[in-house]
C-alpha cells in the first residue's frame, strides 16, 4: 500500500512540474507598442518573420534613446542594428542590460541580448547570430541563415546569469560576444557561458561569415535599457 501511495505521490508531482513548465513556456500573444517605431537616428530593425505574417512591422515595437540609453520595448520579437556598427577580424561586442521591471510585459521571462555577424540585414536573406539572457538565471545561444537555428536549445541555466529578486524587481546583466580564433563565445557578467567552433557557424543554412554589423536582439512583450554598446578588438 505504502509503495501504491508513493508512486501516486510522484506522478502527482511529475505532473504539477510538467504544469508549471508548460505554463513557463506557452506563448503570450504579441502586443502592439503605442507610439513605435525607431527614432534613434540611423538605426534600422526587422521584425521576426511569424510577425511579419500576422502584419507587424517596426513600429509595433519601440527603440528610442533615454540620454546615454537605448530604450527598448516590444512588441513583436525583433532585431535592431545600425549600419554603421561592424565588427571584423578578432572583436568582443559587450552592452549592459537592464530589465527595469522584470516580467512587466509578460507572463514568463523572455530574453535579450547582443547580435553579431549580420549580413543582409532586413532582408530576407539575413544571417546573424545573437547571445541573450533571461532574467531567471537562463541564457539562449541562437541564430537566424534566414531560417532560425537552435545552438543551446530552448536556453539552459548558468549561475553566472543574474536572477531578479521577483516579478517587477529589475535585473542586469553584461552581456558579450567574442570571436577569436576558431572560436565564437557567449559572456554573461564576465563569465563564458557557450563556446562554439566558427566551422559550426559558418555554414550554408547559418552564418555567412563572422564578420558582420553587430546590434540588438529582443524577444516578444519585453523592456530593458541598454547602454555601453561597443566593440573592442584584441
């Protein structure tokens, strides 16, 4: 009878678990930012594709600039850059961002984080790849040669990615990408989080090349600043 009760109680328990990863991960519909756009002078976005076929576009998400700060808030899941910005060679791009209020626009946490090596950039034959954090202690390594492709699932967890004190409570993280070698690294607050070889990257179906403009990448119904965008070479 004992072992009966104790099989229930793990079932039970597998699937509240199941529940409340399910629940985690179900997608929220994209909100419409009011008074979108881009009004950063010669910075440029392209929304995912899936918005793009329900009929949104740049301006249902929002990238302005708060003094030093670029302000971002979606919206569709997008990708900002500026033309201008290249990174080739060896490079580290790095930025801060800070999630003000964690959650605020959403029902689970959603990622941002730093792009590199774009090519074609709001075309349909754009290539880059992005590293990105969740506010709860998670981080996604992914890219787009158009079609999107997984390098780290669905993200995984790492403590070196900071975890917010609560739903509306606000979180930073540093963000980075490096190239160097062979290699292509994702760093989270000073900590190598994913490292990948270049000969995985620059395939057909994926990058083109490392050497691209360089910018940022957020996912639907999400806010944060970022500030300190650069690029520094070795």
């Amino acid at each position: 009878m004992r072992s009966v009760v104790q099989l229930c109680s793990v079932i039970a328990v597998t699937l509240l678990a199941t529940n409340l990863l399910f629940t985690q991960e179900s997608p929220d519909s994209n909100r419409r930012v009011a008074g979108g756009g881009i009004t950063v002078p010669d910075w440029q976005g392209k929304v995912d594709a899936n918005a793009e076929r329900a009929g949104q576009t740049v301006n249902d998400a929002k990238l302005s600039r708060e003094g030093n700060a670029l302000h971002v808030t979606t919206g569709p899941a997008i990708t900002y850059w500026n033309q201008k910005n290249v990174a080739k060679g060896e490079y580290t791009v790095s930025a801060t961002f800070t999630e003000p209020k964690f959650m605020n626009l959403n029902t689970h946490p959603h990622p941002y984080g730093i792009v590199i090596a774009g090519n074609d950039m709001g075309t349909e034959r754009q290539s880059y790849v992005y590293c990105a954090a969740y506010g709860n202690g998670k981080f996604i390594v992914r890219g787009f040669g158009p079609d999107p492709f997984q390098l780290n699932g669905r993200g995984e967890a790492n403590p070196a990615v900071h975890i917010a004190a609560g739903v509306g409570q606000p979180v930073t993280q540093e963000i980075a990408m490096e190239v160097k070698g062979d290699k292509v690294s994702c760093i989270i607050n000073g900590t190598v989080v994913k490292t990948l070889d270049k000969s995985e990257l620059v395939v057909p179906g994926k990058l083109k090349s490392t050497d691209g403009v360089y910018g940022i990448r957020f996912a639907h119904n999400t806010e944060a600043t970022v500030t300190d965008l650069k690029v520094t070479k070795p």
